[in-house]
C-alpha cells in the first residue's frame, strides 16, 4: 500500500500563530526529505532552539491569559453552524446560509464581555471585541443573540410590569452621537416557551462601527426592557436576563456574516505571521529544494493521496474543526500521447508532442490540478473569536497536464 504523504497546513487568515504552530511550521521541511545529511537537517536543528525560546514565552503568555480567564471554550451556536453547513457540503448539498447571507463565506462570533451593574442607566449593556474583522470584508449581516432564561421570581415581575415587555436593543452612545434604534420584540413572562434565545438584528450597528472614522474600541449595545402596562424600565435581572452565573455557552453571543472580497494567498500569510512573531523570516522553500527520489517507476498523470493532519501539527490548539481532511495531490507524468481525460490545454498538447521529438529541447508538460474544491474550517482567531471561514480551492477533485 502507497505510503501518504503529510501536507504541513498555512495558518488562516488574520491569525496569530501560537508557539506550537511555528514550531511545526519550522519543521516543514521534514516532511519534504528524510536524508540524514540533508541540508534541511542544519535548518531543523536552527528552527528547534528558536521554538524552544517561544516555548518559554509561550507559556508565560498562557499562565497570564489562565490568570484572566480568558480560556476560548467554542460556542454551541458556532460548532452548530460549522456542523450543519460541513454535513451540506459532504453531501453535495448547497450548504449556504439563509437570504442576502448565503452569500458570506465567513462567519464571526464574539463573546459578550459586559459586567452587571457597571452603568448607572436601567437597561443592560453588551460589549464585543471585533477588531480582528477586516474592514475590507464585505458584511452581509449581523445578530445578536441573547440568552432569557425564565424569570428566577415570576410572582415579583409580574407585580412590577405585567406580563408583557418590549425589549428595545440600542447601540450605545458614543461621543457625540445619540444612540440608535436598532431592533425590537415584544415577550410574554407567561409564555413558557418564549424564554430562549432572543436575536437582534444589528447589522446597522456593526456596519456603522466598521467606518474609518470610528475607531477600534468594542462594539457596544444597549437592551432595556419597557412594560407595556406601566411604560416603565424593569431591572434586567427580574426577566431572567442577569449574567450572574452563566455558563460560557449561555453568554451573549454577536455573530458576523461576510465575505472576503480578494482571494487569499495562504503561503504569503504563514511567512508574513511568522516574520512577525519574530525571525522566522529565512523561512524560504525556494533556497534548498530536496533532491527528486529516483529510481521509482513513472506513472501517469493521477490523483493521489496526501492527508493533512492539524493535530499531528499541533495546531488543534487554535484550528477546532476539522482536524484533517484528505487534500490529495497530483502525481505522474504527461507523455505523449495524452489521454483525454486529462483535459490537456492546446499548448500542452503542442509541449508534450514538441517534448516527445526533442527531449532536450522542450520540457513534458505538468501534471497538476485541473479542478479544485473548498473545506469550512472553524477556528480561533487573534482576537479570540471563533470563527467559521470557507477556504477556497482546497481540495484536489480532478488532474491534468499543462
């Protein structure tokens, strides 16, 4: 049986590689050659007390974030998501989203990190950190999804308002500006099932923070609840809205659907993060190519197999779904004559004929991927956000010579 071969992944866009990932990152080439005097061999040796150095910052980086409890636990909403849209794209099924956001091939989550009583006003506020989306990105939609659990002392909101409550979801003020209407519902304290997840469009919200002129700090929205029978603000923690101990999963939850207008180039990104963190820049392929192994029978032109392992690579720490998929690879010669199921282009019809006359003068044509498919990936970007993004051309489904 035909070994596998393992593909070392580039980081996603927009994510800050952690200690583990650059170590596997600087190990790349070993996967390329297993000679003991390979040149690669010195390079690995180099890169292996740069990753012990990180390792050691690294960890002092984890014990602060320990410290701050600022552990990523993925949320329920987002493994969902990732989940039922994957099982579409399995099956060959159209696995989009619904309306204008079928079109986003990127979806963000952020993690209320509000506190109960930190303002004077009635009402509660919500705070998201979505720096880590790009302003280039085009943004389809966006909704805020607040957990109410039933009221803890229904006799006591039921004396202070009724039963009936419209909930006013606002951006807050800013500077300047007044807050803005952005989206309401009303709910029935009596109504056992209307106790869930209420979602808020805020769209207009998040598209006016987005601006240049806004500035980087957290999106923020204001929720007050209005009784319909007296007009008057009830305390959020009487409706069932308190954050006191909520479980991570049960915390506010703003999520983002956009696209990403330019087609992103996955290689360029690993040595750009990589440099950032700090001299890995003589990361470069192009200057000790492994020698061709010889000796092996030519085949033609085919698909085989090549198995990309995240958790091999110690990256499951920040990639949580999938951790591995079978990306293939195209292997084999293009001789003449071509066989039509390889889709040759005119002009490798033309080199490949040009080749089999004059070998020295013409080189054979390629042999590479002719047709290729995208995977969803859900992972952890550098802002701490879960993210679900769909990465194009992913995936070998057909070769041919070129």
């Amino acid at each position: 049986m035909e070994n596998q071969t393992y593909l070392s992944f580039p980081p996603l866009l927009g994510h800050r590689l952690p200690t583990r990932a650059l170590e596997a990152v600087s190990l790349l080439p070993s996967f390329l050659s297993r000679a003991s005097d390979h040149p690669w061999r010195r390079w690995r040796a180099r890169a292996a007390a740069l990753g012990a150095a990180r390792l050691r910052s690294g960890a002092r980086a984890r014990a602060r974030d320990a410290a701050g409890n600022r552990t990523v636990v993925p949320h329920e909403y987002m493994v969902a998501l990732y989940r039922s849209l994957a099982d579409a794209e399995s099956r060959g099924a159209n696995g989009s989203l619904p309306r204008a956001r079928r079109h986003a091939n990127t979806v963000t989550s952020a993690v209320d990190h509000g506190q109960d009583g930190a303002w004077e006003e009635l009402g509660q506020r919500y705070l998201f950190d979505l720096s880590s989306l790009s302003r280039d990105d085009e943004l389809l939609g966006a909704e805020l999804r607040i957990l109410r659990k039933p009221p803890p002392n229904l006799p006591l909101a039921l004396s202070q308002g009724g039963n009936l409550y419209r909930m006013l979801l606002y951006s807050c003020a800013d500077g300047g500006s007044a807050r803005r209407l952005l989206d309401s519902r009303t709910v029935d304290l009596l109504d056992a099932a209307s106790a869930g997840w209420d979602v808020f469009d805020v769209w207009a919200g998040v598209g006016v923070r987005r601006r240049p002129a806004a500035g980087n700090g957290p999106l923020c929205f204001h929720l007050v609840a209005v009784s319909e029978a007296s007009g008057e603000a009830a305390d959020p923690a009487v409706l069932g809205l308190s954050r006191r101990s909520r479980q991570p999963q049960e915390k506010a939850l703003l999520v983002a659907f956009s696209r990403t207008r330019r087609k992103e180039n996955l290689f360029r990104e690993i040595r750009e993060k990589a440099k950032a963190a700090g001299g890995l820049g003589y990361l470069d392929l192009t200057e000790h190519r492994p020698r061709r192994r010889r000796g092996r029978k030519k085949t033609r032109c085919s698909r085989k197999p090549l198995h990309v392992n995240f958790k091999e690579l110690g990256w499951d720490d920040w990639i949580i779904a999938p951790l591995d998929y079978e990306a293939y690879h195209c292997e084999g010669v293009c001789d003449f004559p071509l066989r039509s199921h390889l889709e040759p282009t005119n002009h490798a019809i033309i080199q490949t004929l040009m080749n089999s006359m004059d070998p020295e003068s013409t080189p054979p044509s390629c042999c590479v991927p002719s047709k290729l498919s995208p995977i969803s990936i859900l992972y952890i970007d550098s802002g701490n956000n879960v993210v679900y993004k769909q990465y194009e051309d992913m995936v070998v489904e057909g070769c041919g010579c070129r």
